[in-house]
C-alpha cells in the first residue's frame, strides 16, 4: 500500500505546465526557483491542497457538506498522500487571548501542573489555605501530645458589627453556655455579655473542652461535627497552654492541609511586642489573645478562614485567562485595559485653564460653567496658566474636588445654583466613556486614553485566587513571565524539590512542559516570553512556534509544507532549526520545504528547482536532485547562484554619511539603555540574532518616536527612550512593513498602487465605452453600476467553515470575472477589464506600452520583482513580503523629495537570489536619490550591501539589547564578538579571516554577474 513516493501527474495549478513530479516520501524535500516560477502552486495549491480536501473528505459528514463547492486542485491526480499539514507564515492569531503559551499548548499542560499539585494561598494575607475533611480534622487534632488541653470551638460570628443580643439568648437555649467574645472567655448562664453594636465583633462559641488522647476519639469527632455543624463548615482549635512542637504538628504534615498557623504564631508574637501584619493589628480577637495560646482554625471548603475569603474549587480552568473562572475580572483577561491618560488631557501645562483640558472646549457651556466654577471655588483665574496653579488645585481640577463647588449657571428663568462636589476631568472623561451611546463621543474621549497595563492583574490576565496557588514557590502567572530559555530551566529537576504524592501526580505533565520548551528553543525561539502575545509575534516566528508544536504532538506519517522556515532566523540558529525539520522528517514524515535558503538546500535529501523563468515562463521543473545536481544543472539560475557562476556583488565603495540621528536611552523591552546612530544619506542594515532587539530599536523607538516628533502625532507610543537628536534633517519617515495592504479581497495590487485607475480611464475613452455612455465608475469593482451583484464585485463567495477557516469559491453568476455581461462587453486592445485583472504585472507591462503613466508604474512593481503577479490578485492571497514590495513600488512611484528615512523589515522575504539582487538595486536607486534607507535584515547578501551595519546583540531576549558593532560590514566582519560579522567574513573579498562557512567557495568579486 505504501509507496515511496508522492507521485503528482498533470498538474495545472495556476502557471504550471502540465506538471509530473515525484516527491519522496519520508524525505526532505526543498522546492526552489525565482518568485512567481510556480513554488507554491506546486507545494501548497496542488499538493497540500489535494492533501487537505482528502482529509476533510474522511473527516466530517458536516464538512463534506462544503466540499462539492470547494475547488478540487488543477491536477489529474496525486497519489501516495499522506495527510497533510501546512505550516506557513500566516500569522492566524489577531486575538489579544492567543499568547505564545496558549498557542503552543504549554499552557495547557502548566494548567494541568498547577491544578492538580498547586497549593493555593490566600490572596489577601498569603497563608496557605486548603480543604479537609471533618475525619482529617480529627486525626490532626490527635497528633497532639496526649494529654493536651484544648478547646473546640465554632466561630459562629467574624468581625461584624452588632451586640448580638438575639444570639446569645439562642445559643443558650439550645445549651450552649461557654462562648469566647473578642477573645474574653463568658458563661452565659451567669454572664450576660453587653457589646458596643458599633464596633466589630468575633464570637466563637465553645462546643466542647478536651483532653487529648485516643481513647476520646468518638466524643472529639462528635464535637468537630458538631462544631463544623454550627459554623458553616469551620472551626477553631483553642490550645491554651500548647507544647512546644504543637503548632509544627498540626500545620506541617502535608500540602494540602490548611490551618491558620502563622496567624496563632503571629498572635503570639504580638502580644510579645505589637508587631504584626496590618491586618492582624486591627483585629481585636489577636491583641487579647493570651501570649502563648495557640489558637488554629480548620475549613472544609477552601477557605482563608482569616481574611474570611471563600475559594472556589481549583480546576484547569481556574488558569485560563480565556475562561470566567481563572480571568481577571477587571480586564477580562486581556491583560490591559484603556485609561484616560493625564498626559494626553494636558498636553501643553503652559496653556491657561480655559485652553489646557484638550478634550473639553471653553466653548461649550457646560464644560465653561464648570472651568468657571471651580477656579471661581479656588479663587484663580480662568486665565492663569495650568503649571502656575498650587499642585493640590492641578490635582482636583482633574481628579475632583474634596469640597463641594458652588455651579452657576445662566438660563432663561435667571442664575440657577448648584452646589456639589466637582467630579474632575478626568472622571467626567473615564465616566462618559462607558455610558455615552454615542460612538463618536466614545471615539473622540479614547483619544485621550492609553492603553495600559491591567492595575488590578498587572496585566497577568489571571484573577487574584488564579495567581495565588503556587507550584514550587511560584504562581502559573510568574512562570508565564518567563522566557521560554528560563522557564526550561525553572522546571528542570523540578521533581526533587516535590513531595512524594506530587511528583507521581506531576511526573509525566513535567516531561511534556519540558519537552515542549525544549522543541522551542531548537528552533531559536528562547527568547521570547510564554505571556506574548501571539499577534505580536513576526511570520517567522509564529511558523516557527507552530514547527515546534507539530514536533511536539509527535506525528508520524505525515506530510509537512512549510513556508520559508529561515525567514528571520539569523545564520547562527538556522542550524538547530534545520535538526528540527530533520528530526521531524526521522519520525516518519515527509516534508515538503519551499525555501530559498541556501544553508537549507546543502541539507535537504533533495531539490525541485521551478522555472526557469516566473509565470507564464515558468511552471516547469529546471532540476530536481540533490545540491550538487542543481548546481550542474545547466538552465537553473538557482544552481547559476549555488555553484558561484552567478553571485550578488558587493559594492565597490561604502558611501559617507550626510549627518545623522542620534538615538539616545533607548530601554524599550530589552534594550539596555541604547545610545545609537542612524546615519544619513545612506543604506543601513540593522543586524543581530532573534530576539536581540532590531524590531524594538526600528518600530518602537525609531519609527514611533519619528512619528510622534515629526507629526505630533500623539495616539502614536514610542517605546522607552530619552531622546532622537537630529530630526530636523529628515523631511518624512516611512515605514514599509510586511502588514496586509488590504483586508478585504477588494483591494489588490493595481488597486493599491493606482494602476487600476488608470487602466479604467483607458476602458472608458474605448468607442463603445462612450456610445453607452460608460464612465470610469462602470469599470470598478466597488460600486453598483458595472459590477456583478450577485457577489458585489469580489469574484467570489465566502462560505463559513464553522470549525474551518472560512472558504472562498468562485461566484457563479460571473465565474469569478466580477463584472456583469454588459460592461464585460466593452474590450480594450481585445480583451475584456476581466481579463486586465488577470494578466501578470509582465504581461500588463507590455500590453499597455504605448501608456507612459501606466508603464511606469508598471515598471516598478517588476522591479521589485513582482513580475510574475496578477494586477487583480486579492490582497488577502498575498504574502507578507509580497505586500511589503507592493508598498516599496508605491513609494518608488511617488514624487521623490529625497531627505526621506525609509524603513524596512525583512525585504528578501521569499525573495530568491536573483530577485534579491533586483531588490538591493532598488534600495540603492532609493539613497542615490537622496534618501536614507534601513532595513532590519539577515540575509547576508543584502548586508554586505549597505553602507553601515548596525549590529546587536549579543544574544536575544535578556541576554541581547547591547550594540555590539557599528560600521561598514568589513569593520563589523573584524569584529570577533559579532555573530554576524564572522558570517560576513566568508562574504566579503576585501577580508582575510576566517568565517564559519570559509570551507565553502570563497566569493567571486564580481565577475560572472551580468
Ligand atoms: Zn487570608
Ligand atoms: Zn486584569
Ligand atoms: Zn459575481
């Protein structure tokens, strides 16, 4: 049944040409060649697609429902599948709950640890607290000396207020006699205690006087029954004159057990010297406890018996953010929450009272009468600048006064007057945003707020009881804290420092924590913390975090398909990354790699290189075999590029800065305390191992803080910094990330880069265009008119998956052309505005090439290697590094000021070697026009292209933030303490020492490059 190969016949995907290939099974396989040359078609939407349909086809009658409209794959047929899972870098979590410890599963192995063997603690006053049985009560209660006095008592009332009268009499008429009030001991047969009913009182009442010994071990049971009976489930062991070892007896058996023994020795010590916690000096029944009493109380529900807090029971879910049992109630788990933020109120102290209050307009008059009022109240004058004021009337004009403000207000029937307390601005904002129904008000007042950190869970999500049970000295929400690197650590041999019973229970969900933390760090992730959230993570990472997850659940036999794993992987951890896969690969499966990483291609089993050129040029296999095979193929630019024939140059000379920006006390998440320069008029390269702190240092302080400066632009938060010196010499800042260009499958590259509008002018100035008296709006998709409304222009149908992500089929009014017949019978040059969207941007180049303005535009997405890509592909299909070049071609197109500081993150994305060497040409047409580019970047080729490398590190997480050279990349490459600086050696002609990769081919200057 078995076979060895995944044999793939007529496949006709997209570009592909009638395709058969036979892919290994068991093996690692890379599929390569040039952007757009058909990788993907063949990996994900031939092999991976027929893969899922047949899963989904044996798995549900419900899914199998949907599958007569989901479309079969282009391809005769594929046999010798296994199921199969792709793991690409679409980063699925934009939900504020996803964190990398929920994503990864760990969490929910933590939360199993931590509900089977945590011990909870008490919130408040942080004893211990746990459950017995009325049957454990008794057995610790005789592991006393024999011979041992005590009291049993039922606490019948807890600090509340009141001169029960009513009680007394009660309890003496069912023929209870002995009671202790506040710690004073009464017969109520004789005593007839009179209690101020405005104070706070503690009453227990005596169930029963003993000795111990085990021949009494019947009448005990009774009077803690009893005595459970009448206390709802508590009640307190009174030992007048205990035995030295008492208080270890009765408390330190096991871990579960509760008792309140550090409130009886703190008792003690504060009759000796009055020093005890807060709470405990303020209650009556301790101060009058005699010295040496020990007085221990017991619970059967879980219970801090001493704050009085009632425990619900400790299940997995009591950790789970996600649920209303373990969430913080504040937040709701989120972790943050919005506030109104006193530095967006007031932002300009020097403004007077009637300006300062950003949100409110002296214009209005209620906002008026209450400035006029309470600086009336304060005896100031409305045009007295804000920081004159004393502090204490800053303080109440935002938070509200301490007395009540006399209001006055003109109407048509004279002065009314008010008199109350003023609520403060910043109340009044905070108050209106939760009750206004108006969505404008509720946006204009969020102008002012900021998000911060959950006060009362300092955003750990958990509520108070959640955070409290500790495992090992620790709450789940420290752990989650943790880096993935140290929270490994924290659980290594964390079972000797368990108890018997424990360490049976937590055994094997330790090896899973373990594990699991293990398979994350193989893969270069230790630096990032369990609390992440997984929305924030890059698309690298998130892939990577889903490969370690896979390895976890320990598959065997099936087929993996993973999108350029080394994205974002600086050289150094590429090689544990690569044992991963392999390992994956030595269980059993078989992995289907689209890559262009070289490392990658030296390792796999084997190699399909696609081409040889992209799109309609494409589509067919150039070379398939090992590394060496591809580098002797004789078509294949990849093996042009693998062999050295073909490589990227390195510039000839380093250009001089034009001035710079000078970032200063950068301390943004791990960056310790940065002083950095970003110089001008040049291609910079931002380098470092993950999780070293390029992002931080380029989004979060340059970027942010730019744009904070440049456009005041205040709902923008910079990351922790002093200062960025020298803005002055930069005219705009443009950050070109790999974030969607569009949300909506309406929204395209010709739409995005304004070709389409063009394009449209073109359709509407045709002959027939104008008989029918078509406009240009006829030719859009977006508005009624010229499209088809049976999908509204999309081309296509969204069905709900339910369970499933969601599917998109074609429209069967309009065959995905999303136009109706009328307007598709309108043709430019013979084809219809449908068959426009379809053409490559290669294809559209040459077909309007007697229209200047569209070429051009045209011209630049080739450029950045974007040839090969439908002008109408929805925007939702595209890669993150495909938008990010779609971005950079919009700029390119744009009027050039020059002066403007152009920021990038991981441009070669799915790049391969020769639309690499495009790109950089780009980059440089960029600063040679007077621009200032930095790119955060691991691919080398690109960095040996800039003009200054900026490098940190050492290492990520905790563990990086440092500069650890600055230069051109020949200075970094001598420098001995930077990672990417050795790798850059076996890169750059000019240097003689030795990199980790020097027993490879030593690079060409530049010839063989065309
Ligand atoms: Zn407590
Ligand atoms: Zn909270
Ligand atoms: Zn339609």
């Amino acid at each position: 049944m078995s076979k060895d190969y995944i044999e793939v016949r007529g496949a006709e995907e997209h570009n592909l040409t009638d395709l058969d290939v036979r892919i290994p099974r068991e093996e690692f396989t890379v599929v390569t060649g040039l952007s757009g040359s058909g990788k993907s078609s063949l990996a994900f939407e031939t092999v991976y697609a027929e893969g899922q349909r047949r899963y989904i086809e044996s798995l549900s009658a419900y899914a199998r429902n949907f599958l007569g409209q989901m479309d079969k794959p282009q391809v005769e047929s594929v046999e010798g599948l296994s199921p199969a899972i792709s793991i690409d870098q679409k980063n699925a979590a934009n939900n504020p709950r996803s964190t990398v410890g929920t994503v990864t599963e760990l969490h929910d192995y933590l939360r199993l640890l931590y509900a089977r063997i945590g011990n909870p603690h008490c919130p408040e006053c942080g004893r211990e607290v746990g459950e017995q049985s009325a049957q454990q009560m008794v057995r610790r209660i005789l592991e006393l000396p024999e011979g041992t006095r005590a009291k049993i008592a039922a606490p019948v009332v807890r600090d509340q207020k009141g001169a029960f009268e009513d009680l007394f009499a009660d309890l003496q008429s069912r023929g209870y006699a002995r009671v202790e009030v506040d710690g004073e001991r009464y017969d109520l047969s004789f005593d007839d205690p009179d209690l101020d009913e405005n104070y706070d009182h503690t009453i227990d009442v005596i169930v029963d006087r003993i000795e111990v010994s085990a021949d009494e071990r019947s009448r005990i049971t009774d009077s803690v029954e009893t005595a459970l009976e009448e206390a709802d489930g508590v009640i307190k062991l009174i030992v007048p004159d205990p035995p030295a070892e008492a208080a270890a007896e009765l408390g330190g058996s096991t871990a579960r057990s509760t008792g309140d023994l550090a409130g009886g020795e703190e008792s003690a010590a504060d009759g000796e010297d009055g020093a005890g916690d807060d709470a405990e000096s303020a209650d009556p029944d301790s101060t009058a406890t005699a010295a040496d009493r020990l007085v221990v109380e017991f619970s059967e529900e879980l219970a801090c018996t001493h704050c009085n807090i009632d425990f619900s029971e400790i299940e997995t879910r009591s950790f789970s953010f996600n649920s209303p049992h373990g969430a913080c109630p504040e937040c709701e788990g989120i972790g943050s929450t919005k506030e109104v933020d006193e530095d967006l109120v007031v932002q300009d102290p020097s403004k007077p009272l009637t300006d300062v209050f950003e949100a409110w307009s002296y214009n209005r008059s209620y906002y008026r009468t209450r400035i006029d009022s309470v600086a009336a109240h304060f005896g100031v004058s409305v045009e007295t600048p804000f920081e004159d004021l004393d502090p204490a009337v800053r303080e109440q004009f935002l938070y509200g006064t301490d007395e009540q403000v006399v209001f006055e207000r003109q109407t048509k029937n004279g002065v009314r007057r008010k008199e109350k307390r003023f609520e403060g601005v910043i109340p009044n904002l905070q108050r209106r945003h939760v009750e206004t129904e108006s969505q404008s008000t509720r946006e204009h007042i969020e102008d002012y707020m900021a998000v911060t950190t959950c006060p009362a869970c300092e955003g750990t999500r958990l509520k108070p009881q959640s955070r409290s049970v500790l495992v090992d000295g620790t709450p789940i929400t420290a752990v989650n804290q943790l880096s993935i690197g140290d929270a490994r650590e924290h659980f290594e041999g964390m079972e000797g420092t368990l108890s018997e019973r424990d360490r049976t229970i937590a055994e094997e969900i330790l090896k899973e924590i373990r594990a699991r933390l293990g398979f994350m760090e193989e893969v270069g992730l230790e630096y990032l913390t369990l609390d992440r959230e997984a929305s924030t993570l890059s698309g690298g990472e998130s892939q990577r975090i889903r490969l370690a997850t896979q390895v976890g659940s320990g598959l065997v036999g099936v087929l993996y398909v993973l999108d350029e794993p080394s994205i974002g992987l600086h050289q150094r951890d590429n090689d544990r990354l690569l044992n991963t896969l392999e390992g994956l690969r030595d269980l059993g499966n078989t992995l289907l790699v689209v890559e262009h990483d070289e490392e990658t291609m030296r390792r796999a089993d084997s190699i399909i290189d696609m081409g040889p050129g992209p799109g309609k040029r494409g589509g067919e296999i150039v070379a398939q075999g090992d590394f060496e095979d591809v580098c002797e193929a004789p078509k294949s630019v990849t093996g042009d590029y693998l062999s050295g024939r073909k490589s990227v140059p390195v510039p000839e000379d380093r250009r001089e800065r034009d001035g710079e920006l000078a970032i200063r006390g950068a301390r943004q998440h791990n960056l310790d305390d940065l002083d950095v320069a970003i110089p001008l008029g040049v291609f910079t390269a931002i380098t470092g191992v993950s999780g070293s702190g390029k992002s931080t240092l380029m989004h979060d302080v340059l970027y942010k803080g730019l744009a904070r400066e440049m456009n005041d632009n205040t709902s923008v938060d910079p990351g922790d910094h002093d200062a960025i010196e020298g803005i002055d010499a930069v005219e705009t800042v443009r950050l070109i990330d790999q974030s969607p260009i569009g949300r909506t499958p309406r929204s395209n590259p010709a739409t995005y880069t304004n070709v389409f509008d063009g394009i449209r002018e073109l359709f509407a100035e045709t002959k027939l265009a104008k008989q029918r008296g078509y406009e240009k709006g006829r030719f859009s998709f977006n508005v009624k008119g010229g499209r088809c409304e049976e999908c509204g222009g999309q081309g296509t149908v969204t069905i709900e998956m339910n369970f499933l992500s969601d599917v998109h089929v074609p429209c069967e009014e309009c065959g995905g052309d999303r136009y109706n017949d009328e307007t598709l019978e309108v043709t430019y040059k013979g084809k219809t505005i449908a068959d426009v969207l379809e053409m490559s941007v290669e294809e559209a180049h040459e077909f309007f090439e007697s229209h200047e303005g569209l070429r051009r535009r045209l011209k630049l997405l080739l450029d950045v290697g974007l040839g090969y890509m439908r002008l109408g592909q929805p925007s939702t299909t595209l890669s993150g590094g495909e938008a990010q070049r779609v971005k950079l071609a919009e700029e390119l197109g744009k009027r050039d000021s020059g002066d403007t500081l152009y920021l990038l993150d991981e441009p070669t994305t799915g790049l391969h070697k020769e639309d690499e060497r495009k790109l950089i040409e780009v980059l440089h047409r960029l600063v040679d026009n007077g621009n200032s580019v930095v790119v955060i970047e691991h691919e080398l080729d690109l960095v040996k292209n800039a003009d200054h490398v900026i490098d940190l590190g050492p290492e990520g997480g905790d563990g990086g933030g440092e500069l650890v050279a600055a230069g051109t990349p020949e200075e970094v490459a001598r420098e001995e303490d930077s990672h990417t600086g050795r790798y850059l050696r076996d890169l750059l002609p000019a240097i003689d020492a030795e990199g980790p990769r020097s027993d490879r081919r030593k690079p060409a200057a530049a010839p063989g490059d065309d």
